[in-house]
C-alpha cells in the first residue's frame, strides 16, 4: 500500500443535453444521467446509484482485506445497498443506507467469527466513513454444502 495522502482524480464532462462522461486516468470512460427520479432516463449509473455502489462495493474490498488479514477462508459474498433520499431541513440528502452482506464459507466455516469481521468491516470502510449517513448493516453468513 502507498503511504497516505491518496489523491484520486475524476472529470466530469457534459454538454447542455445528453449522459455526463465521467474519466480517471488508466480507467475506462463511465456515462451517468440522471436518475428516473429525477427526470432521467433511468437507464444508466447516476450520482446516487454510483454513491450507493461505492458503497456496497467497499464494504466487499474491505471485507476482502479483513478476512485476508485474518486468514479467514470464505467463497463468496454480495452485497444490497439500499440508499435513501430524502428532504431534511430543506436539504436533499441520503438519510439511511441499508446493507445487507450474504457471505458464504465453506464447510465447516466459523459464521460467528465471519460475521464478526463483516461487522469490522462495515466500521472501517472508508466510503460509509466518509459519509455523513450511518449505515444500517445486516449481515447473512451461509456453509456451503459439502
């Protein structure tokens, strides 16, 4: 790993009508719209699907880094995130994310140990850190058959 501060660079770029495109060096170009919420087409990422997805997709790096650090086997894991938008204060902002963890083991896993690290793994997840919501985690831990 790379000594902190980490610095990463995004552009955002759009013309009066049409998908924003959005570019990081050594990245493909993503197209966002607006949400069907809020006019869009509903048919591509936007600010909040994106935001809802760093998310869930932290949680699952950082799962992958604890239980790497922990020497904790385990198969697979997805994760729903479920952000919520509402008017507070005349301010449009997230209120809540729901998350729900499904991590697989392989037989004879230790589920409370696993379920442990997905919790630690909710708390240190840089993107719910930096977010001034408090995610709501529940997490599902299953054996494989053998």
């Amino acid at each position: 790993m790379q000594a902190y501060p980490h610095h990463y660079l995004v552009e955002a770029m759009a013309r009066a009508e049409g998908d924003v495109t959005n570019a990081a060096p050594g990245l493909p170009a993503l197209a966002t719209a607006p949400p069907a919420e809020f006019g869009g087409p509903g048919d591509r990422w936007s600010p909040e699907t994106l935001l809802v997805a760093a998310v869930a997709d932290c949680l699952i790096l950082t799962f992958r880094a604890v239980a790497g650090a922990s020497s904790v086997p385990w198969l697979d894991i997805a994760c729903r995130a479920e952000g919520v938008l509402d008017r507070v204060d005349g301010v449009t902002r997230f209120t809540e994310l729901r998350l729900h963890a499904r991590l697989e083991l392989p037989p004879g896993g230790d589920t409370a140990r696993a379920e442990r690290l997905l919790e630690k793994a909710e708390k240190v997840c840089l993107v719910t850190n930096s977010l001034n919501v408090e995610p709501k985690l529940t997490v599902e831990v299953v054996t494989a058959r053998s």
